[in-house]
C-alpha cells in the first residue's frame, strides 16, 4: 500500500519526468438525451507526449489453454512493439532513424479466451466491432500502488483492462464486471508508479457505453496494493453528465445493482484509512478521490459546470464549488437531445463569452490566444484556467454506435486540438484504419499525417488567433457539415453491399469510405495552413485577392495591451529593451518608493482580507 503520508520525504523534490495531471475530459450521454437515440461518449486525450496513431486491433482466434499477455503501461511513442495486437504493432511498421525499439516488456498474463472482438486504440481503448465505447480520465486518489515488474503486486492498468474489456465484451455492464473483477483478481496500478506525481494518476474513470446503456466507472488500488476498489454508476436515459480529472461518483448504492455496481471492499478500505468514519453517509469521491487544495480544484470542476452549462443553458449552476464538487449532481437532465455535432462543439470550448474566456484579457495577448501553455517549478502557487478544449490533445472523439444496423457504428475521430481538427467519421467494422492515422510520431513532423496537418495549423493560427480562427472554423464547418450529410446515403449502400454480395464487401465499402473521409480532412488541413499564412502575416491582414489592389490593414494592437507593456509616453511601466530617458528614471524611483509606503500600509489591512480565486481580466 501507499498513501499520502509516504510522500512527505520527496514533497520537495521536482518530477524526473513530464508530467501532466489535468490530461483528459470525457462526457457520456444517456440515450433519450442524444439526438441520435443511443448513447454517446466523447474523450479528449490532452497528453503533450503521447503516442497519436490510431490503430485497429483484429478479431481473434485462440487456441484452447492460451494465455493473454499483458504488458507494462506506456504511452509515449512507440505505446506497443509486438504481434499480439495484430501487423500495425509490428517492429517493421515503426518510424525509422530514431532509437532501436524493441518488444513491449511483458510483465504477466492471464488466461485467453476462444475469440475476441476487433477494437480500435489510441492511448485508450475506443470501440470495438460490438460497439462498445469508452472514454477516459486519469483522477487522483488516495491510494497507489506498484506493477510487478517494479517491485510491486498490480498487474494491470487502466488500459490493459480497457482492452480486455473491448476484446471480450459487447455490453458496458459486462465491461465493467469484466473489469471490475480482474482489478480485484490480479491488482490495479496508475499511471505513474514514481517520483511525486503518484497520487494525482493513481485512479482513473471511464465513460463507457453500449447500443442502450451508459455507465461511469471508477477505479483505484487498494491498500494491499494487489488488489482494487472499484464503483460504477449509470446515467440515467434522459442524462448527460461529464468527468475532468476528478471523480465524480458520490452516493452509492450497491443493493441498487440496476443502477450502481462496485467492489465489495470499497467501505472497508476507506473506513480502515481513516478516509471514511462509518457514521456520516458514504461518499466515495469524498472518501477515494485526492483532495486538491482551493482553489485547485477548479482545474477539475469548472470543466464538468462548463458541460453541464452548455448542454443546457437554462441551468443554474455555479463555476464555484467545494473541492470535492459535492454541490455538483453526478448528473442532469437535459431538456432538449444533444447531437454528435454538439459535443464536437463543447469539446472545442474555451469558455468563450464567460468571466473565464481564455480569449480574453492579458493572459490571451493582442490576438486572444486561448492557449497556456506549462509553466516550469518557478511559478508554483498559481493556475491559469483549463478549459475542455486544450492545445495539447492528442486527439478527441464521439462515438455514436446504431441498435438498429451495428454496420453503421462510428466514432468521429479527430487528431491534435479540437479547435484545430477536423472530425472525420470511421466505422467500427473497417479492416484497417488509414495510415495518416495509423502511422506518424512527436519525433519527425511530417504533414501526410493528420495529425500534423492540424498541428501546424493550430499553431500558427493561435499567433493570430482572433483574426485566423474565424477562417478555421468555418473550413471545419463545411467539412463536418459534408460528412454528416453523407453519412446517409453511406449506410445506405453499406446495408445493400451487405445484403447483396455479403459481410467482406461491405466492410470493404466501409474501409474505403472511412480512407477517403479521413484523407479529405487531411486536404483540408493541408490547403488551409497556406491560406492562413497568406491572409495573416507580419501583423497584417491581406484580403481582395481578386481585386486590382488587394487590402493590406494592419492588426494594430488593443489600447490595453499597448498600456501593459509602457507604449505610451510617461507611462510608469519600463518595457524591456527600451532607452529610458534621466527624468523619468527618477519619476519612476519617486513613484516606487512612494508605492513601498503605500503598499505596506495596505498590505497589513490585506492580511485579515480572505483571498480568493479570480480570473485574470
């Protein structure tokens, strides 16, 4: 077992490697609350290191008294070398010119069974050809734990289990039992097992979802360390709820086995703890979750109030609440559907037109860059806000499965920032992905990836933010706007192909239509960067291409902006690398030591002044 008090001795110490705790949003929708009739789930990896390839798994079929391997977590690039996963994960198939990589150590096994789905990946499982979906979010917990390979008695991740989950079962409640009892059976680890982050990624959620039910999963070590506690709790049909980082299952009631399921331990383990009294009623993110210090906490919780609020804009819920969000419900009704497209549109909010808008004030710049990017040890004792969608994803996505014609189920998959990505629709049943998905890395840039090709453009349109997103968002507009519109006459011919001529043309038709989709929104991509290069550069704005004369303005600056950097004469701001005049050096020491004065006499009033956490205008 370990627990907070064993890393009081390293509390000082910097992380030895890159680290990002807030790193994932999911949002699971019941399905009388989708306009599509079925549930949904969305995720948003938001890992700056992480490996991006999309892959597909194969179904399988193994011999009697064959064994599962499970192999150590990792994530970055390469994530797997090996054949267990099928020709994508091959030696043969990996970037050359970098490092000799060779097989995934395998640190176990567990005993196979007779057959198993084809599923898709990326840092997380996604669908399998069943149509069961997860999306995921590392939360903090209380306890971790070691895998065996490193001196402890866990053998499994979260994505070992998610995988076992997507290769052996077709409902959510199976997944989760499935889950469940293998955490319990061979013990569960986080994603970090050293250095001082271990709490913050020793427990993790899934979103997880069938053609008929959606289902919230929790999971962290026990205090044995080889063993888990684990609760699951359904969304109700007419519900939406939503995960940042933080759990957000309270009230359980596991003689309720309609809506809630867990492990048979979780009162022992917080009750012997000290996390729990045994008096006061069980809440088990109070009880399990890592206890973030306020206003910390809102890193995590505003994300789920920014969901919930834009899911419904009737709702009256406040951006403020306690540290372990016990004011939020676990979920809300939704007075009207949302659709695929509406969750594409939270998944690229910056909380746009609220006091929390990253496109606003001086922390956005000139150009309302919503972006912020880490910040090194020395500015410890403050955050910025972290909003659903994030510069550093390495991918999102919405799955949308059909009860009627499982041929239909998809995900609308997008590489790199959802601000900056175009979602492409793939079908559950294709053979392979498209190998601007399946292949690319961090360490060789290389535009015939999507992902790359949103990446550029990301990057240099926050530059320009508020002049070139407009431009992008509009290209992102007309391409999902086509996909959708056509995804209709694709079932169409899909179910005929598979009527007519069989399984194997159809799921030809459906690998062939995914390729092409997914290769129109790399073209898009690819043709905008130019676009935007042309348009914005050198802080002008070039237009009337088709005119004798083009238009050729200025951006300028804002009048705030240029107040903040001491443009103006006589301001008593000294901008760097500016000749400063005599006079105003000495202006400028009148003024500090009068400020000196000033400030401490304030400054002993401030100390009985309860501080608070505001968003920086």
């Amino acid at each position: 077992m370990r627990m907070l008090r064993d890393l009081l001795p390293w509390a000082g110490l910097a992380a030895a490697r890159y680290v990002e705790p807030d790193r994932c949003t999911a949002i699971l929708v019941g399905a009388k609350a989708s306009s599509t009739g079925v549930p949904l789930t969305t995720h948003s990896n938001d890992c700056g290191n992480c490996d991006f390839r999309l892959i597909k798994i194969p179904a399988a079929t193994h011999a009697p008294g064959a064994v599962r391997e499970v192999t150590l977590l990792r994530q970055e690039y390469p994530r797997y070398v090996g054949t267990a996963r099928g020709p994508a994960y091959t030696a043969s198939n990996l970037e050359t010119g970098f490092y000799n990589w060779t097989a995934s150590p395998v640190i176990g096994s567990i005993p196979q069974v007779n057959a198993t789905y084809g599923y898709f990946e990326g840092v997380y499982g996604i669908m399998n050809e069943a149509q069961l979906s997860m999306g995921e979010s590392t939360c903090g917990a209380k306890l971790w734990a070691k895998p065996v390979s490193q001196g402890g008695k866990a053998l499994l991740d979260i994505t070992e289990l998610g995988r076992i989950a997507l290769e052996r079962t077709a409902t959510a409640r199976e997944a989760i039992l499935l889950m469940g009892h293998l955490a319990e059976t061979y013990g569960y680890y986080g994603a970090s097992w050293e250095g001082d982050d271990v709490l913050e990624e020793s427990g993790e959620a899934l979103t997880i979802t069938d053609t008929k039910e959606a289902w919230m999963f929790h999971i962290l070590p026990d205090d044995s360390g080889a063993s888990a506690v684990w609760v699951a709790q359904r969304v109700l049909d007419t519900h939406l709820t939503a995960i940042a980082n933080q759990f957000v299952i309270h009230a359980v009631n596991l003689s309720d086995p309609a809506n809630f399921l867990g492990s048979a331990n979780m009162h022992d383990v917080a009750k012997r703890n000290g996390f729990w009294d045994g008096i006061a009623p069980f809440d088990f993110t109070v009880a399990f979750a890592l206890q973030q210090h306020d206003p910390e906490q809102y890193g995590y919780t505003r994300r789920v109030w920014r969901v919930f609020t834009l899911a419904d804009p009737t709702l009256t819920l406040s951006p403020y609440t306690d540290v372990y969000s016990t004011s939020y419900p676990f979920s809300i009704e939704l007075p009207s559907p949302v659709s695929p497209q509406d969750l594409m549109r939270i998944q690229r909010d910056h909380y746009e037109g609220t006091p929390f808008d990253l496109t606003q004030g001086p922390s956005a710049g000139p150009y309302g860059n919503p972006d912020r990017f880490r910040v090194g040890a020395e500015a410890a004792g403050g955050q910025f806000e972290r909003s659903i969608g994030i510069y550093r994803a390495t991918y999102t996505f919405v799955t949308v499965p059909d009860a009627v014609a499982a041929q239909n189920g998809l995900f609308w998959f997008g590489p790199y920032a959802p601000h900056a990505t175009a979602y492409a629709p793939v079908y559950a049943q294709v053979s392979a992905v498209p190998p601007s998905l399946a292949r690319g890395t961090l360490r060789q840039y290389d535009p015939a990836h999507n992902f790359w090709a949103n990446a550029v453009v990301g990057n240099y349109g926050a530059r320009f933010y508020k002049f070139a997103h407009p431009v992008i968002a509009a290209v992102q507009a007309a391409f999902e706007t086509s996909a959708f519109t056509a995804q209709g006459a694709v079932q169409r011919q899909a179910a005929t192909l598979l009527e007519t001529q069989g399984r194997a043309a159809m799921v030809s038709y459906l690998t062939n239509a995914t390729t092409t989709w997914v290769a129109a929104a790399r073209t898009a991509f690819q043709t905008l960067l130019p676009t935007l290069v042309t348009k914005f550069h050198d802080g002008y704005v070039m237009s009337d291409f088709d005119q004798h004369d083009m238009s050729v303005q200025a951006m300028g600056y804002p009048r705030w902006y240029l107040e903040s950097v001491g443009y103006y004469y006589g301001s008593t701001i000294v901008p760097d690398h500016v000749l400063v005049s005599g006079p105003l050096i000495l202006a400028l020491v009148v003024l500090a030591l009068g400020s000196a004065a000033l400030g401490y006499a304030i400054g002993r009033r401030a100390n009985s002044t309860k501080r608070g956490y505001v968003h920086l205008q």
